[in-house]
C-alpha cells in the first residue's frame, strides 16, 4: 500500500503538469505589467558582439531569468522591435523584464532567456533621420543573415543555452513581427517557435512565407499571430490567418480591442510567452483570442457579428428598450442584456458557407443592420459567411476580373419586366474586340432570386480564378430569374410552371442575351445548369432542347421520386429520345452534397431510371448537404468541362 500512494501523487502532479502546460487566461490581468514586492527577478545585460554580416560591433539587452545557473541550459527568445525602436525599444514600452518576473513568480512560465537586439542591420543602426528610407528598410532584412550568423552563434558561445530547433524562439513587434515571421518561417529548420504582434507590411505574402503547409504543420510548435482590432495593419495579420486557415496550419490567431501600440504588444508577449517550451494542444488553439473577426459579410465598418477562430459567431447589438432579444439561426440562440442595453450571445460552431438569419426583437424578426441581406428563404435576409477552410477556389485574388452586369428585359411570356445577372469574363470590354463568346445560362433554387449567384454563389471569383489558372474557356454566365409566379414550393414544379420556364428561356431570354452580348452561335457554345429548383428545370427544359444546349449540369437535384415511372412525361420523353439525348449532349453532369442533401434520395432514384432508360451521365459528390459552399463547388467542377 505505501508504494501505490507515492505513484498516485506523481500521476497526479504529471496530470496537473499537463494541464498547466498552456495559459488557462486569455488576456493579461489588470496589473500584470506593475513590479510585485517580494517576488525574485531577472537580470538584464547590455551586450556587444561582433557581427561580419554589418562589419561593426553591435549591442543586445540580455534577460536571464531569476535564478539564472551558469550550470544549467535555458531555451532562447528572440524578441524583435519596430520600425521607429531599437534594442531599447521593448525595455522603454513594454517592460518585458516585470512581465516575465510576474509570471515566474505565478510558475507560469519555462525559464528562458530572453534577447533583444537591434534589428536594423547597418553600421548606423540607429533609429534617426528618415526610418522609412529603402535604405534603412533594407537593414531589417538584412537582419535575417545577421541573426542566423552572428547573433545567436555569440549567445550560444556565451550563455548556457540550448541549441536546437525546438528551444529556440522568436517574436516582434510591427516590423519586428514581420521579421518574426519572415525568419521564423523561412527557417524552420532554426525555430520552432514563431511569434508576430501585429505584424507590419514588410510580412511577406502567405504563400511565401508558408510554401510547404505540410512542413510547417509538421515542423511548428507554435505560430502566433496577434493584432489589434483598431490597427491599421490588421489586414497583414488576417490575410497570413486566412490563408493558414485554408492550408489547415494550426497556429493562434488572437484579436484584442487596440491599436498599432504597446497595449497590444505587451498583452501579446505575456500570452505568447506562456506557451513557450512547453508541451501544446493545436486542438486548443482556436480558443485563445479575446475577440472574433468580423464577418465578411458584414456592412462597412460593422464590427459585428463577429467569427471565432473555431467558427463561433459573436452577435452584439444595442436594444436598451428591448425586453427580449435573439438570433433566429436555424437555431434561436438568446442574448443577455448588460447595464449599457448591450445583448450578446456566442453561438455553437456553425457550419462553413452563407447562412440567413435575423434578429428577433421582443419576437419580431428584423434583419441585422450590421449585416448584408439576401434574397433567400423567400423573402430578404440577413446573412453571414462562415468561413471555409476549402474555399480557396472563391477567394479574391490578384487576377484579372470581370464583372457582373444587371440587365433589365421585357418578357412577352410572362408580360412583365424581368432582370438578369450577366457576368463578362475579363478583357470583354476591350478596345475593338471581336471575339464572341460561349454561354452558361445558371440558374438558382427556390427561395432565391437571380441574385443567388451573382451574390451568394460568387460566380464572378470562381470564375475569374480558374481562367487565371487557365482551366476554363472565357465565357458569358447568365444568371436569370427561374421563379415564373405561381403557388411556389413543390406545388410550383408543375407541369405548367416548368413549361412557361422554358417558353422563357427560349422565347425571352436567349433571344435578348444573343442580341445585346456577343455571343458564340450553336449549341456548341450553350450550357444551362442550375442547383436544386433551378436544376429540375435545366433537367426539364434541358433535355427537351438538346438541339439547343451541349452541357447540363445538374446540381443537388432530381425529378421526384413519386414520378419515377415510365409513365411520367419526363421518363417517357426521355425514353422515346434516349438516342438523340446521348448524342447531342456533351456532359449530363449529376452532382450532390452527399447523403445529407436533402435530394440525395430523389437524385439516387433517378440516377437508376437513367440507368435503366440507357441515359449517359456522369456523376459526383462533395461533401456538405444542401448549402451554397457544396453549389460553388459544384460550379468549379463543372465549368471547367464547358465548350472544349
């Protein structure tokens, strides 16, 4: 018995270790920068070391932590200045040497030591005259070669420090936060620890800064990223976390309410510090931040709602007259009141892609004001794009653009006024161009209008993007209202309904197109597709009109499976021309958002009376149900396969 009580005492300390071994803060307490009485401190050293990178001696502060033994090997920080700073710049604003003697004095930290050099590689390295001359900005590159030769071989010949990889760290901030993550990143094989504090210009571009996603996954044992809401460099940090989110490379990307200031620098070195050296969770890391990121698809300037890294949504509005206040997400998620007349809520996780919602208020549902609205669900909604951690595809990118047009038409079929959606593909507009091009005419589903894809679908960057990579022909895409009057819902998908529709397309719509746009003659150069309503009618009009269309896609939908007789007319139009429908068409593209889609079962009955019908298709399936990030995808797919 008494030798199972000490194991259970060290089973006990290991796990209290192991909890320990990562912040259980997420922001600094109230005086964590104040110096504490009666607590043991470091040391700071001035240095010189002779750097033949420069040709100069140059100076570093040196801290050793408290109870620093020249018999034991410590793990090594990096601490990196700004642009207008020197070696002294982290001492005179931040006081890393009190935030550091703070949190050893709380165990919260590995002993290290900590180095801060001047990050201006000249033989003036001072912080005078002109600090944004080339000159002087070449200096902090340079500093990458200077640190790799020069400084940290001098520390490691004149302390005891550990010398590899994994106890090797580095930080700055503003323009030392971009040469953190210029040299971190570029160095993995030197530093398994990188830190940037809201992280200047001089950042290189995502994709060079982390060319090999899987290596540094691999390789890291932190990437910190950290910003200010109010900074006006916050665009540096959130691109290097979009890109790292869609690369899938765990990292911390921690937002606080601040500016380009110390505010923000200190609170990032008192949580980035606590991470060191120790072991880490990467499934935790989307929980460190104090605040979210507003959601793209908020209105100018709109701070919320606001999206977790871990795709929580932070909704925030004032109501003080309100008694009552929720967000109606599919979901109704109810939001508490403080003394200001501030309702709040975090919600679950929620899934990637556009979702509608609105705000009830005392029960009355309205659409955000801080939010865009959509046509969807019937009526106009707030919405809210959830990132996507594949959704690079739809990105905006620096590539040629086109545009979408909105062009206004009289339609003799239905005798009103209708409009459309027309993208161009870039250089449409050129100067004495001839050129004519082939036509996608896509179509929405129900709910929504002839905006769903020029909006929520993002048509236009799917597109523009895969002809920067040169994997679709350009082409005209038209986007038209599919919804024809009528009771709508099933009952809408009538026979009747789904005769004018095509009446529409073929008496209206293709007319006009062909005679404002220059268009490519011939069903070579036509393809219709459409998701879900849309995709029942280009499977309608579509196979009745393949004398008039090459491709159709057919996107999260299929004729019901109540009609799945040969007696229907669909099946029996289609039995009778099953050898003029194989022949004319060049793609009968069947697609779904796996078993989840709400037609799965529908489109799984059909894809068996094609089969049985002798009816040639190809068939695919991407993850995510019936939703608009599956409908993207679907687009990147089949465009690709247009008019070749």
């Amino acid at each position: 018995m008494r030798k199972i009580f000490p194991l259970l005492t060290s089973l006990v300390l290991l796990a209290t270790a192991t909890l320990q071994a990562q912040p259980t803060v997420k922001e600094a307490p109230k005086g964590f920068d104040q110096p504490k009485a009666g607590i043991a401190t470091g040391r700071l050293d001035s240095i010189s070391y002779p750097s033949a990178t420069v040709g100069t001696t140059r100076k570093a502060l040196v801290y050793t932590p408290p109870g620093y033994s020249k018999g034991k090997k410590y793990p090594v920080l990096y601490l990196l200045h700004g642009i207008g700073g020197d070696e002294k710049e982290w001492l005179k604003g931040g006081r890393p040497q009190v935030i550091l003697d703070n949190l050893y004095a709380e165990g919260k930290l590995k002993p290290m030591l900590v180095v801060m050099p001047n990050g201006r590689a000249l033989k003036d390295d001072r912080a005078v005259g002109n600090i944004y001359s080339p000159e002087k900005v070449a200096g902090f590159a340079n500093f990458e070669k200077d640190l790799l030769t020069d400084l940290i071989p001098f520390i490691e010949k004149k302390y005891k420090v550990l010398k590899d990889r994994d106890n090797r760290a580095i930080a700055g901030l503003s323009m030392g936060g971009g040469q953190s993550l210029n040299f971190g990143l570029g160095n993995l094989d030197k530093f398994a620890w990188v830190g940037g504090f809201s992280s200047a210009p001089n950042t290189k571009k995502p994709e060079e800064l982390v060319p090999d996603p899987a290596k540094a996954t691999r390789q890291l044992k932190l990437l910190w990223i950290s910003c200010g809401d109010a900074d006006g460099l916050l665009s540096v940090s959130q691109r290097t976390h979009d890109y790292l989110y869609q690369q899938g490379v765990p990292h911390i990307y921690y937002l606080e309410a601040g500016g380009h200031d110390f505010k923000v620098w200190k609170n990032g070195l008192y949580m980035f510090s606590q991470f060191l050296f120790k072991p880490v969770n990467t499934a935790s890391f989307p929980t460190y931040t104090v605040l979210g990121t507003p959601a793209t698809t908020n209105v100018r300037n709109a701070k919320y709602p606001q999206i977790l890294p871990d795709n929580r949504v932070v909704f925030r509005l004032k109501a003080p007259a309100a008694q009552q206040v929720q967000v109606d997400l599919g979901r109704k998620y109810d939001l508490q009141k403080d003394s200001s007349g501030t309702w709040t809520v975090t919600t679950d996780t929620i899934s990637r892609g556009i979702h509608y919602y609105s705000l009830l208020l005392d029960g009355l549902p309205v659409a955000d004001p801080a939010s865009d609205t959509f046509y969807g669900m019937g009526r106009m909604a707030s919405g809210i794009e959830i990132p996507n951690r594949n959704g690079g595809f739809y990105a905006m990118k620096n590539v040629p653009h086109g545009d979408i047009r909105l062009k206004r038409y009289y339609s003799n079929v239905t005798n009103t006024w209708r409009q459309a959606y027309i993208y161009a593909p870039p250089g449409y507009d050129a100067a004495n161009s001839t050129e004519k091009y082939p036509v996608l005419y896509l179509l929405h589903g129900g709910g929504e209008d002839e905006s769903g894809w020029a909006k929520q679908g993002k048509t236009d960057l799917i597109l523009d993007n895969l002809l920067a990579e040169k994997k679709i022909k350009p082409m005209l895409v038209v986007m038209l209202d599919g919804n024809m009057g009528g009771p709508g819902g099933i009952a809408g998908f009538s026979e009747n309904t789904l005769q004018t529709f095509e009446r529409e397309l073929k008496q209206t719509v293709i007319p006009f197109v062909e005679s404002n746009f220059r268009v490519a003659p011939g069903a070579n150069n036509r393809a219709l597709a459409g998701l879900s309503m849309g995709g029942l009618q280009t499977l309608y009009a579509g196979v009745r009109n393949t004398d008039m269309f090459s491709s159709l896609g057919v996107f999260s939908s299929g004729f019901f499976a109540n009609n799945a007789k040969l007696s229907d007319p669909q099946y029996s139009y289609m039995q009778q021309n099953a050898g003029t429908i194989n022949q004319n068409l060049k793609h009968l593209w069947l697609s779904m958002g796996g078993p989840e889609d709400i037609a799965h079962a529908n489109n799984k009955i059909m894809r068996a009376k094609f089969d049985e019908l002798g009816i040639k298709y190809a068939y695919s399936e991407y993850p995510g149900g019936h939703t608009w990030p599956v409908w993207r995808h679907d687009l990147y797919l089949f465009a690709p396969l247009l008019f070749r």
